[in-house]
C-alpha cells in the first residue's frame, strides 16, 4: 500500500531528544524552543514567534489575544479545519462563514466583504495547500474597517505571497507541526506575532497568565497572575524533535516541491482530456509542496475514484467537509449558500505526498489514475 503520508525524519530527532531530557530543562521556553524561535523569526520575518502545543492552541491565544466576547463576529472560510472555528467560538465568538473562490479552494474576497458588519473583529484566512490567499485585498478590508488579521497558516511553511512569507503578513499567524504536516514533532504549533502591540501580552497568556518571561529576562524582580492565560507552551523535548526538522527544512521542500512538480507536469494530459482539474496557482502565490490535489466532475465518481485507488493499494483521500454544513453547526448556520465549498468537499481529492514517495510510485500513482478515467468514460 502507499500510504497517503508517511512523516519525515531527518535521524537526528532522538539524539536532540536525548540532550533535552539529559539537560534537566525539559519543560516549556529553554534551549530547543529559542533555537526553533530564533530559526524562524530569522527564516520569515516574524516579529516574534511562540512555539504552542498545537496550531489549534495557537489559534485558541489569537482569540484571547483579540479580547472576543460574545456578539463579537468573525469571518472564517467554510472550507478549513475545524480548529479555525472552535477557537474563536470557546471566546464566544459569533462565526460568519465565507465562501471559496471558484477555482480554488482559498476563501473568496467579494464573500469576506459581503459578511463585514461593525460587529466584526476578526477576519481569519487559511492557505490551503500552502497556497496563499489574495492578501491585499484582505488586508485593505481589515484596515479600512478596522478588523485584526489571523492567518492560519497551518499548511503554509516556506510558502509565499508575492514577496512576503505567509504568516508574516496578519496581525497574528499560525503554524502547525502535526504528523501531517511537512516538518513534526508529533504535535506542535507556533504563534507568530507580527502585530507588536500583542507582543507582551502574548508571552503573558503563553505563560498561564503570568510575567514569568520578564521575570526570567530579570524585567521585574517576582512573578505572578497578571492576566488569562493557559499552558500554551511545548514541552523543550518536542522542540528538540522539531528542531531535527527545520535544520533539515530546505531538504525536505526541495523534495516536497519536486514531487507536487512531477505531478503537476505529468497529469497535465489527463486534465486536458476528461474533466479533471489541477490546483490553480495564482501569480501572487507559491507551491510549498504541502498537499497535491485534483478536483474531479462530481461526488459519485470522487467516491469510485478513492475506491478504485484503494483496490490498486493507493491511498488517497478527500478533504474537508464544509463547516457550515456540520452536524455541530448546520442548525446554527443563517447564512446563504456556499457553492464553491460545496463543490471542494463533494469533488476534490488529495493524492500520496511525502518525502519517501519515489519517482516510480508516482508513475504507478498517474497510470492508476489514467486508467481509471479511460476505463470509466
Ligand atoms: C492542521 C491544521 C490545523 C490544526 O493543527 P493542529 O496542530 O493539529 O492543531 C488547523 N488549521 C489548518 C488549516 C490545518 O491544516
């Protein structure tokens, strides 16, 4: 079988992991989270970053950062995951959901604009794929009507929109280090602050609320409770295995970005002989090798299509369900109409792609795909 993932290993995780634990300072904030800290404000321009539990935890201190409170409305895209709902709806968010592009999964500037009323305070974006969203656009709504800027940039690592890297560009970003994603350590995620009035406050509510960062850095002379916060932190011995990673970053997207070309380059004929889409990649955008992903003529013969694979010992997978449209929300939703998430969850489907996926899993992978399509039409 080909898995759908397999997570990277540079071979050094366990040698990191063992000086961690044999330094004693195995808990939160001590030497692999600065050094993974450093690597990325360094690497992407973040003005400051907080290595956190999970992408989701990161999400979750960007609405305590954004002082929510029930009646306070944020616009999320239907299409993502549900950690970018949730977060904001623990504060009590009201969520607004927007609708994708047409020829991208991306959220859609025209249905972002329809959904800003006064009571807006955050508009959240998720690159999917890795692929950026139309940010200036977004960023002029949000300074036009003063609206905060989260980028949920889970996907998103190295990835670019036009010459600034994603997660540097919101108010507050988000990155996660999930098995799935293209660096691990387990779980794992990062906050970066770009925003430099939640700089202090951010430490502060990493920290469970408390100064204990500035007392550490000698600022003030005890610590204690000054705000809400939570143990956002990662454990050192999990940035220790992160760490193994990004000193290999370069490696493995050079190797991701190649795989998601072969494809790319390769199921070019197939797409101009039956309905089949390829991901659009807008000329504002990059390919951070994330997730490959075709979009097919419609739900039933997305279904056969992941069946089929799976006989061959192929795994492939669709993705994600519209939030809108969930058995938590579906009752809740006021909304209209969200035609192009509905389209991306009946008919997309994400194929294998990982570091360890060769060259001639690929070839079996297109002939798979070729033939199902000449077989079935
Ligand atoms: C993976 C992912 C998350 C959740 O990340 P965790 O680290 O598992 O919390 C959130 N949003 C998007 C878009 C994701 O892809």
């Amino acid at each position: 079988m080909i898995p759908f993932n397999k997570p990277y290993l540079s071979g050094k995780e366990l040698f990191y992991i063992a000086k961690a634990v044999e330094s004693g300072s195995t808990s939160g904030n001590s030497f692999y989270t600065k050094r993974v800290h450093e690597f990325f404000n360094s690497n992407f321009n973040f003005n400051k970053s907080l290595l956190t539990t999970s992408c989701t935890d990161a999400l979750e201190m960007s609405a305590i950062l954004a002082n929510i409170k029930p009646g306070d409305e944020v616009i999320i895209p239907s299409y993502t995951f549900v950690s970018t709902a949730n977060a904001f709806i623990l504060r009590g968010a009201t969520i607004k959901f927007a609708d994708s592009c047409e020829n991208n999964p991306n959220v859609d500037v025209e249905s972002i604009a329809s959904l800003i009323t006064k009571n807006t305070k955050v508009i959240v974006v998720v690159h999917y794929a890795g692929v950026a969203c139309n940010m200036d656009p977004i960023q002029k709504l949000c300074i036009d009507n003063d609206i905060l800027l989260v980028e949920d940039a889970a996907q998103a690592i190295c990835s670019k929109y036009k010459d600034k890297y994603l997660g540097s560009i919101g108010d507050l970003a988000s990155f996660s280090f999930h098995e799935t994603k293209n660096i691990v350590c387990g779980e794992g995620g990062l906050l970066a602050i770009n925003n430099k009035i939640f700089e202090e406050r951010a430490e502060i509510i990493w920290e469970k609320g408390t100064n204990r960062s500035s007392f550490f850095r000698g600022e003030v002379d005890k610590y204690g409770w000054v705000d809400l916060g939570s143990s956002f932190l990662l454990s050192d011995i999990l940035a220790a295995y992160l760490f193994a990673q990004v000193e290999n970053l370069d490696d493995i997207q050079n190797k991701r970005i190649s795989i998601w070309n072969y494809y790319n380059d390769n199921l070019k004929e197939l797409s101009n002989n039956y309905d089949i889409s390829l991901p659009e990649i807008p000329n504002y955008a990059t390919v951070n090798g994330h997730l490959f992903y075709i979009v097919v003529e419609n739900e039933d013969i997305r279904n056969k299509l992941l069946k089929y694979l799976k006989e061959k010992g192929i795994h492939a997978v669709f993705h994600y369900l519209s939030l809108h449209k969930s058995p938590f929300f579906k009752d809740k939703y006021k909304g209209s109409t969200l035609s192009n998430v509905e389209k991306f969850s009946e008919r997309l489907v994400r194929l294998p792609l990982y570091y360890e996926l060769t060259q001639s899993q690929q070839d079996y992978i297109i002939s798979e795909l070729a033939l199902f399509f000449k077989s079935k039409l």
